[in-house]
C-alpha cells in the first residue's frame, strides 16, 4: 500500500499569508497525485488533480506542483473562506489518503 | 447539474448487514466508474471500494474486502454498498464518489461527491 504523508498536521495563519502543504509518497506515484478541501459539516471537493492540473471554478490561488513522491499544495494569499482541511489523495496503485492538514484563521 | 445522494445509513449492532444506496443524476453514470468513501468521527478519508463503469471490475480495501460488496444498476442511476458483518470500526459516514475519468478500469480521482450517510455499528 502507499502511504501518503501529509505535513503539517496544523496550520494557523493569517489571511492574505501564503500557505503551503506538503505530500509525501512512500513510493514513486508519478503525477497521479489530487488534493481536496473539506470544510466542517460538509462533503470533500476537488482542487487540484493530476499534482498540478487546475479545476473549473476553483479559486486561482490554489495551485499544486510536484511529481515522483513530493508534492506541494499551495494556496496564494489565504481567505477567511479557506479554512478548512486538506487532503492528498493518489490514485497509481489502489487508493489512499493522506492524514490531512488542518488551515485555521488566526 | 451533478447531484450523489446517499441513503440507507442508520444504527446496527456489531455483526449485523446494512446496504447503502446512492442515486445519481446530472450525467451519464453509465460511462463512469463510482467509489465508496468513508470518513470515521473526527478523523480523515478512507477509500472503501471502487466498480468500473460496466460493473465488471470491482475492488476494495483490506480492511472491508470480504464483508462489504460494491454494485450498480446502470439503467436505475443507482450504486450500492452491502455492509455484512459489521465492526465498531466500521462506523462513520459514508460518501458516494464519481470518478473523475470516463472509462476508466482503476479509478482515478473523485470530482463529485455526494452529502454522506452515517453508518453507526453499536449494541
């Protein structure tokens, strides 16, 4: 199974601040990497998929890099609307989660 | 518009059955391959199983391979979990995900999903 590394666990910043989230494979996943947001009490949406393709209707300021077994998430001068938490998520061999990243507003 | 809707959750008593139903409208489910997602009380997501578009290819999770069992009917728009043998473990909430690939055999990334239904396993 690959395991995925989310860090950090949680994150409390201010808006407008840049906000970074990192994934980690356990194993080489090419770019078969997606990043999702919950937000409390509600169903995960999409952000990002394929490590770095943008999703229609999904605010500019997420974007995503990496290949291989590192990937970044990241979000460019944070909203108040964005706290939530993150998830990575691969899709190369079965399918597996990260632990998540908590985003608070300070 | 794409809308998931769940339903069938509840409260069982360890061992017992539960089957979750997901209705889907807004595109053509037939073309896309559909997952379980579960997400335990204040903890993170865990994917639970996978069929492909036709039905014809299905896995799961170590963790539920075996008691659970993963089905559709593509002329009602409708996906199916059959929960047997039921554990403590197995409770949470239950979300119905849309491949985001048409044809895809393996399952690729989740662009839809439904509003979840909670699975309580309790005596």
């Amino acid at each position: 199974e690959i395991v995925l590394t989310q860090s950090p666990d949680f994150q409390s910043v201010t808006p407008k601040e840049k906000v970074t989230i990192t994934c980690r494979a356990s194993q080489n996943i090419g770019t078969s990497l997606h990043w999702y947001q919950q937000k409390p009490d509600q169903s995960p949406k999409l952000l990002i998929k394929y490590a770095s393709q943008s999703i229609s209707g999904v605010p500019s300021r997420f974007s995503g890099s990496g290949s291989g077994t590192d990937f970044t998430l990241t979000i460019n001068s944070l909203e108040v609307e964005d706290a939530a938490t993150y998830y990575c998520h691969q899709s190369s061999s079965l399918l597996t989660f990260g632990g998540g990243t908590k985003v608070e507003i300070k | 518009q794409v809308q998931l809707v769940e339903s069938g959750g509840g409260v069982v008593q360890p061992g017992g059955s539960l089957r979750l139903s997901c209705a889907e409208s807004g595109f053509t489910f037939s073309n896309y391959g559909m997952h379980w997602v579960r997400q335990a009380p204040g903890t993170g997501l865990e994917w639970v199983a996978f069929i492909r578009y036709d039905g014809s290819y299905k896995y799961y999770a170590d963790s539920v391979k075996g008691r659970f069992t993963i089905s559709r009917d593509n002329s009602k728009n409708t996906l199916y979990l059959q929960m047997n043998s039921l554990r403590a473990e197995d409770t949470a909430v239950y979300y119905c995900a849309k491949d985001g690939n048409q044809y895809d055999s393996s399952g690729s990334y989740f662009d839809y999903w439904g509003q979840g239904t909670l699975v309580s396993v309790s005596s």
